[in-house]
C-alpha cells in the first residue's frame, strides 16, 4: 500500500533529498533521492531535484510506493552455530552482517544463511524474515536465536515480551564510567531533529540497562576507556548505545552516537559485542546460557589498550 508523507518546512537552506531523509523515519538520502528523480516528491505542488534548497513554508508531499515482492532466497553461507536442537538455532553473528533482507540489503544477511541451513524456515513468521524473533545492528557481533517453527517462535516471543531473557553485551566507553555498577533508566524514542537516530527523549519508551565495570583503561595519550558488561532489560532499538551515549561514555568507534573519528587498532565499528543469552527452550521449558567470546577486532583493540596501560 503506497504512503503518503505531508511536510512543511520550518528552517530553510538544507538540500531536499536530505531534508526528507531526515523527516521520513527509515529512509535513506539514496532512497530519497531516488524517489525524488522519479517524481514521488512535490514541493509546493511542482517536481524538484534533489539539490533543491528548501524554504521556510514549503510543503513537501512524500510519496513512498509499496515495497516490491522480495524473495528471499538461501544463500550457503558459513555460520557460527552455537546451539542448534528441533526448535531453534542460536548464530554468533559477526559484525558487517545484517539480521534480514530490506531496502539496500537484499542478500547476504544471516536470515539468507540460515534458510540454506534450514530450508524449513521459510514458513516460519514474517515472510521477509523468517524466524527472527529479535535483531542486533548490522554492526555489533554476536548472539542471536532464530526459531525454526511457529512454536518456538511464538514461545521465544513471549518471554522477551515478559523480559525473561537474559542478555549480556560487553561494551568498551569513552572516558572513565563510574559508580562500577550502575542503572540507566531513560526513555528511548525517534531523535526528532535527526530522524534516523534514537534519543533519550521525552515521551519515548520505557528503557532500562544495567551496567558493571569490567576493565578501566588509562593511555599513554591521555585518553581514558570503560570496559562493562550491560543488561538491557527492555529491547529499544539501539538502546546500549544510546543509553551510553546519553550519560556522556559512548561507545568507542560508534559512527553515530559516539563523539570522537578515533579508530582504535583499525577499528571499523561500535565496541558492541552480545556475548551472553540465557533463555527456557520451547520443548523442554528447560533455562540455558550461552556465550560467545569476544571476535578478534576487539580482543585486538583491548589488547592494545592493556599494552598502554592499565589502572585496576
């Protein structure tokens, strides 16, 4: 079903194809673009390019058309299985792969791996991403559980609804964090002047996430890093990194939120690992954990630090 998106502009100068990915949660400035140079946006009733200049008082009209039909198709990828029985199979996901096919990402993804694994999956939920009973970010490494029926998945579903899994993510700060254990407690929602970022906001969704350091690391180029594990008791998009960022620590090579173009060790990504899931299996009911250690690119970054110096 095509969506139809009305904007006025209230500060002027900004280019039109970023001005509408910023206001249209989930759209890219290429997508925007594109739908620009197909006539899918108006501005004050006429068709305009992309490197338009918008006016305070403009009125935008955004039309996005229904998404094609996308067939997922397996693709044999290699996966790290960490646990795999009737019902369900745990992947230690690594950093670079995205959870399941969408606009930009058609192939490649974990969902397109595990269907070569698992060609059954197909029926299972969503027909776009089958299985998939929660996501990490393209760029955080680690643990993710995909349920192989209906069964599994609606069981898996229910006790992240009622927060009964428990989930550890190691995580390396900017700076110093202290006290050494610590909740943050603030609610999560759309950045409203940044559209594609989450904020603390007011209004947003309840999000809470418990943190104990780890590690505390002192430079020899003056910079201090935090070393924590954090438990996110809800599941709000980006919530470990926001939640850091909010407090003034966020997470080293985080190219959104973070505060520094630092690169530790050549480091590529956000310093965000899901090492630890503990959950009750949809047949037995029985409670299990598990972990996947931290993957090379990080080991390295904290090795480097720890050759640096360390204060305990």
């Amino acid at each position: 079903m095509e969506k139809t998106i009305e904007l006025r502009v209230s500060e002027d100068g900004q280019r039109l194809d970023k001005y509408v990915a910023q206001m249209v949660p989930d759209l890219s400035r290429s997508r925007a673009q594109k739908l620009i140079e197909e006539g899918l946006v108006k501005v004050n009733g006429g068709i305009a390019k992309p490197s338009y200049r918008v006016e305070v008082g403009d009125q935008i009209v955004v039309r996005i058309p229904p998404p094609e039909p996308l067939e997922v198709r397996p693709e044999p990828i290699p996966l790290d299985i960490v646990h795999e029985d009737e019902d369900i199979i745990v992947v230690n996901k690594p950093a670079g792969m995205v959870v399941h096919p969408a606009y930009g990402h058609r192939t490649g993804t974990l969902v397109n791996a595990v269907l070569a694994h698992c060609p059954d999956l197909a029926g299972v939920g969503d027909a776009r991403r089958p299985g998939i009973v929660h996501r990490l970010d393209k760029n955080t490494s680690g643990l993710i559980i995909v349920a192989k029926n209906d069964l599994a998945r609606r069981h898996l579903q229910r006790q992240f609804k009622r927060r009964e899994v428990k989930k550890v993510y190691v995580a390396l700060l900017e700076g110093r964090l202290e006290p050494v254990r610590g909740v943050i407690e603030a609610p999560i929602g759309r950045d409203k002047k940044r559209r594609k970022r989450m904020a603390v906001v007011k209004g947003g969704r309840e999000a809470h996430t418990e943190y104990r350091v780890v590690e505390y690391f002192d430079s020899t180029r003056s910079r201090s890093h935090t070393l924590v594990e954090a438990q996110p008791k809800t599941g709000r998009t980006h919530q470990v990194r926001v939640h850091f960022a909010s407090i003034g620590h966020p997470l080293v090579g985080d190219p959104v939120y973070g505060f520094r173009k630092q690169r530790l060790s050549g480091l590529q990504r956000q310093f965000l690992h899901a090492r630890t899931l503990g959950f009750r299996l949809p047949n037995s009911d029985e409670y299990i954990e598990l972990t996947a250690e931290l993957p090379d690119d990080l080991k390295v970054v904290l090795e480097e630090l720890r050759r640096e110096g360390r204060i305990t």
